[in-house]
C-alpha cells in the first residue's frame, strides 16, 4: 500500500480493524491509526490522569479502557478484548529501565512487564484463537538486541527478550519480524530509534519502506507565522493556545543566545564561558547540553523533560541575527513539540480542558509515546 499523509485529515468509513492497545501514553501513539483502517476499542492505562486524557481522546473506547495495572489485569483485558471483536494488540511497554538515556537499570521490575504481555497474548488465544491475529511491540532499541546482559538472560534461560518473544508466539502460530527503525524516517520530524517487533499470525509482517530523506524541524515548525518568536519577556503565542514555554532567566537567555544552531555549548564556546555563577565548571562543558537543534534536521529525541534549559539537545535551534546572536533562546514549546512528535490537529482539538494547561502531563506524554506516523505506517504493510 502506498503511503498516505497521515496530517491534518479527517477519518471516515466504518470499516475498521479493531485492537487493544496496552500502555499507550494517553493514546498519541494510536490516534492516527484510524486513517489507515485500524481503531483502538480496548486499552489499558496505569496512571488516572492518563486514562483520563486517554478516554477524552477515544471516546469510542468507552468502558473497553481499563484504569490499572495491566498485569493485575490480564483476564478482564483478553475477555473484553474478544468481546469488542478485536484482533490485534498493539503493546508499548515503559521503556526507562533498558534506555540508554534514562541510565538502563535493568533489575527494575520494568523490565519483566513484557513477560505479562505474553501471557495475555495466550490468555486471547487461549479463550479465542482467531482473535489473536498480531501483535505490534515498540520499546527502546536494547528490548531487541541479540546482546544482552545476564540481569536478562540469566532469567530467561540464556535467551534474550526477542528469542523469549519469538519463542513463545511462536508456540502460538505467529511469524516475528523484528528491527531498529529511525521515526524520522517514517514520517516524524525526530531521531527517535525504537526497537519494533511485527507478529502476525502464519504469515510474515513486512517492514514498512522507510523514506529517502528525513523529515526535518524546518519541515515542521519552521513557519513564523505559526510559531513566532518567544523569550523570557514573551512566553506565550496570543494566536496559537499550546506554544507556550516556561519562564527562562535572563541570564540563562543571554548565554544560549551565544549558541550556534545545531551546536551544543561545548562545542562552540569557550570552556572559561561555561561555568557556573560561582565560577565551577558547569554541566554545559559536556557534549549535548545547552543543545540546538538544527532547521535542516530532525529533532534529537524528545523526553519528558523537553522543557529542560540546560538538557541535552532539547534547545529551539533558533536563526542567526543581524547583531551575531541567535534568536529564540528556550526549549521547545508544548506546540512544537506537537508537531515534532506528529500530532495532528485532530487530535490537538481533542486534548480535555482539563489538561490543556497542564504542561508537564503533556509534554510527559509526548516524551513516552510511541509515534503516531510510525505505527500507523507499520500497519499500512499488515
């Protein structure tokens, strides 16, 4: 199937194949799949608020989205997934204990949520064969690798988490197709690797086709009229409700206006610069933080912590002035960061009153989330 533009546009048809998605940060990752002919009619979410945000998003899902723990809830989950008809699962587990960025401490109990998700996957085909007909995994890149470390594979028998995947869907009559994919890639405006697993009952699920080039911060909040100028004096647009920021000290906003585009501090200041108001060496001496963004270039990759000052690579990349200095000198606002992650205005529209000011749940949930093009693109090749 050809790619389609998964931006700014409207769902229409009923027929539709429905899923469970388990984990799904207040449903961004799934709410694009709808314009390729899949719906979410059951879920789970752990935490209040994003079951909340969640069901506001997907009023269809109704009473399907369970508000819990999805391990202390495999068997109402299985049943009500048979029973709304579902087929497949699309299953984005908490990442934090194997990432690289969140310092990969893979004793934490994170790590074995995969082990619940497989006996939900034979509690379905236990109770209905047939509505078990695939199964979409995204975590960080190490959940697939075939080199692990013995926290993982002195539990797991010797085998790594995609041999233990594999194995046991096996057992249960699906092919596993797995690899590293770069959102940026499939249509997302941020280089954002993610380890993806396919699963797809006696038949190989291919791959999507990635595109020739990336998709670019340029590509998507590069127009003015959209996103104009803020600092410290001006952190809020009068025209568009999310590109808002937080406060930035003077300061602060004097030094990063020194930073190239696309350069973080170390690499383009002097060391005696970057130090701290006591004269100590600063955090901003080491490579990444008080990072730009480059226009020509997808974004680094978006965490929770977005509205970081001094964070790595999570700086606007600003434009060179006329006075040598560099505009914008603040992270991303809640609107580009929208757009980085490829939320649409659909969607957008969506987001509950409630949480339309509350700026850490959302960039919280932009920072976790399985991006929407991505998925969407995996299930064009279903």
């Amino acid at each position: 199937m050809p790619h389609i533009n998964l931006n700014n546009i409207t769902a229409t048809g009923n027929d539709f194949e429905h899923y469970t998605a388990i984990c799904v940060s207040g449903g961004i990752g799934t709410s694009k799949t709808k314009y390729v002919g899949y719906k979410m009619v059951c879920g789970c979410e752990l935490l209040l608020d994003r079951w909340r945000f969640c069901s506001a998003i997907n009023p269809q899902v109704g009473e399907g989205l369970i508000c819990g723990d999805f391990t202390k809830n495999i068997e109402r989950i299985a049943r009500e997934h048979i029973k709304r008809g579902a087929r497949g699962l699309v299953i984005t587990l908490p990442c934090q204990s194997m990432s690289l960025a969140g310092g990969q401490h893979l004793d934490d109990p994170l790590t074995w949520l995969f082990l619940y998700a497989l006996e939900l996957c034979r509690a379905i085909y236990r109770l209905s064969p047939e509505h078990l007909q695939w199964v979409f995994w995204e975590n960080c890149p190490y959940f697939i690798s075939d080199k692990q470390d013995p926290i993982i594979t002195d539990r797991l028998n010797g085998q790594t988490i995609l041999q233990t995947i594999t194995k046991e869907l096996n057992l249960l009559d699906m092919d596993v197709n797995a690899k590293v994919l770069d959102a940026s890639l499939y249509g997302t405006a941020q280089m954002r690797k993610r380890g993806i697993i396919l699963c797809r009952k006696l038949k190989r699920w291919e791959l999507p086709q990635p595109d020739e080039k990336p998709l670019t911060c340029g590509d998507v909040i590069g127009d003015r009229k959209k996103f104009e100028y803020l600092d410290s004096s001006h952190r809020r647009s009068l025209t568009n409700e999310f590109h808002r920021i937080g406060y930035v000290p003077p300061v602060q906003e004097a030094f990063i206006r020194k930073i190239e585009t696309g350069k973080s501090a170390a690499q383009c200041l002097p060391a005696k610069e970057i130090v701290n108001h006591d004269g100590t060496q600063s955090q901003g001496q080491h490579s990444g933080v008080f990072g730009r963004n480059s226009m020509n270039a997808p974004a680094h990759t978006i965490t929770q912590g977005s509205n970081c000052i001094c964070g790595d690579w999570t700086l606007h990349p600003g434009e060179l002035e006329n006075n040598g200095l560099y505009s914008d000198p603040r992270p991303f606002s809640v609107a580009e960061i929208f757009a980085l992650t490829g939320l649409d205005d659909n969607f957008i529209n969506a987001i509950p009153a409630w949480a339309r000011g509350n700026d850490k749940l959302l960039r919280q949930l932009c920072g976790e989330a399985l991006m929407p093009n991505l998925l969407a693109r995996c299930l064009q090749t279903l």
